[in-house]
C-alpha cells in the first residue's frame, strides 16, 4: 500500500503541468461559486454574520431561524455542486492518468472531452449515490437521534441526569454517525470517476462496477479486503492533502488577523476583499498544483484492481502483441 502512495506521488511529479491544468479549471471554478454564495449569503442573511447575532436571535428568533435555514440551503446546495465538478475534474483526471499507464497516452484537452462526454452518465450516476447516501446517512444517525430524544424526553420528565447523560450520548453516536457517512460515501464512490473514464457504461452498470471494484478482497487477510485498502490509503492520502490545506490558508488567516479572529463567521465581513482575494487566489493556485495527487491515486487504485482481479496487464500485453504477430506470419 505504501507503493501505491509513493507511484502516485511520483506520477505527480512527472507530470505536474498537464495535473494542474486539469486541476486549476476545478479549483478556480470551486473558489468563485463559494465567494459568490458567501457574498450572497451576506447580503441576504446578514444577521448570521452580526457581531452580536446572539442578542439579535433573542431578540427575533423566526428571523434568524429564517436567515440560518436559507444559509444552509446555499452552502448545502453549493456542497453539491462543487462535488459534482470534483467528479467531473476526476473523470478528466483519470482518463489523462489511466490511458499514460496503459502505454496508450493522451493529452489533457482529450482528457477533458472524455469527461464531458460521459457528463450525463456522470450525472445520473452521482444523483444514484446521493439518494444511497441519505439512506445510508439516516440508518447510522438513526441510533444517536433515537437516544437524544429519549433523553430530552427524559429530561422532562423526572430523570433529568439520566436525560442529560442520553443527550449528549446522542449527540456523540449522531455526530459519528455523520462522519461515518461521510467517509462511506466517499469510499463507495471512489472509483466512479475512473469507471467512467476509461469504460463505457450506462448509469446503473456505471453504479454497480464501482461498487464492484471495492467489494471483496485481493489478498488473504484483513489487510486483504480491498475496502479496508481502500480505506486506509484514501485516509493517508486525504490527511496529507488536509495538512497541506492547512498550511495554504496560513496567509488568509493572518490577513483575517487584524480584523478579528480567523475562525468567526462575522470576520470576514469586517476584513476588506482586496486584501482576502488574492491571497485566496494563490491559495486557490497552490490546491490546483497538490490537489491531483488524490486523482492520481483513485486512477491508480482502479488500475491495481483491474490488474489483480481481471488481469488487465495481460490483456494490454496481448492486444499490443496481436499486431507484431500477424504481421510476422
């Protein structure tokens, strides 16, 4: 497993320009639909960003829950979007990562065609995965939700310890619940992308192949099911990339600095766009250069798959031999 990580960090390298033109479309367009709903949001639910929008909701309770709720409505639907064009960014990824590994080369731009070619497949197969996510989201809330309401139910009632105690174990199972879905969804559907890339499938065939490809194990062992590989490499991955992250908005939080804390919704009211945006933009620039090591990845994940279980290294090998042979007889 470690192999893999090191052949993607190496694939990277190597081809660093074609990853980041890939890349920069994604980032640049991701960044300007969440400055555009963060503007909007401002302006259309103002008092979540008040200085004092805890007096504000005592004061006028309907108001805020109406200003929050149309807040959530816009990043929820935002959320949707931006993995909706991480998808497609993968797709355009994995087709240039794929077919160079395959011996079979193409260019970004050709890359890029085959993700919008398949962008309707690609639609139906991530409204699929939506619905399964609720459905699964709902069953692994479920406990948590259960005991938080038995124990507000509970709380007034005459076992106010006993609630509070269900309270907060609720809060904790829902909130493991929720991260719990969060890391299935993106396991499940991890090799959706270079499904589409480099097979052509329709949208449930397209479902069920990435379901497939994670499902079962490749070698005896624990370590030897291919979900808990799947696992603990996108794990790695995705903590390496968080680090990163981490380490890029350094310079926006120290512009944010002077106008108040970083980590308050109301700072970045207060703080002057001319100085955030272009320290976002070159935050922005830099995800665009690291962010495609995990495309790389989830390309090079599909391929070992493919490799161990349908020996797809034979078959290129085959297909390139056929010529050579006939043309020797």
């Amino acid at each position: 497993m470690g192999e893999m990580i090191d052949r993607s960090v190496a694939f990277w390298r190597g081809h660093l320009k074609p990853l980041f033109v890939l890349s920069l479309g994604y980032t640049l367009t991701a960044y300007i639909i969440a400055k555009a709903i963060l503007v909007a949001t401002q302006r259309w639910a103002p008092l979540v960003y008040a200085p004092d929008r805890d007096a504000l909701a005592k004061a006028d309770p309907t108001a805020m829950l109406g200003q929050a709720g149309l807040m959530l409505t816009l990043w929820s639907g935002m959320f949707l979007v931006v993995i909706w064009l991480y998808w497609l960014s993968m797709v355009a990824t994995a087709r240039y990562v794929a077919s160079a590994q395959l011996g079979t080369p193409v260019s970004p731009m050709d890359g890029l065609r085959r993700a919008l070619s398949q962008a309707g497949t690609m639609t139906g197969v991530y409204l699929l995965s939506i619905g399964w996510s609720f459905l699964v989201t709902f069953l692994l809330v479920l406990p948590g939700g259960l005991a938080l309401g038995a124990g507000a139910v509970l709380s007034f009632m005459e076992s106010p310890v006993l609630g509070t105690i269900l309270v907060i174990l609720g809060i904790l199972l829902a909130g493991l619940g929720m991260v719990a879905a969060m890391l299935w969804y993106f396991l499940r559907f991890l090799l959706v992308p270079p499904v589409l890339a480099m097979e052509d499938l329709g949208v449930w065939a397209a479902f069920k192949r990435s379901g497939a490809l994670l499902s079962g194990r490749v070698e005896p062992g624990f370590l030897g099911r291919v979900v808990v590989r799947a696992m603990i490499l996108f794990t790695v991955v995705s903590l390496i990339l968080f680090s990163l992250h981490i380490v890029f908005t350094i310079p926006s939080w120290l512009v944010m600095l002077p106008y108040g804390s970083p980590f308050d919704a109301t700072t970045l009211t207060r703080t002057p766009q001319y100085l955030l945006v272009p320290v976002e933009i070159l935050q922005t620039a830099a995800q665009a250069v690291f962010s495609p090591v995990n495309f790389v990845f989830c390309a090079l994940f599909y391929l070992d798959m493919r490799v161990r279980r349908e020996g797809l290294d034979l078959e290129q090998r085959l297909g390139a031999s056929a010529p050579s042979s006939s043309q020797a007889a």
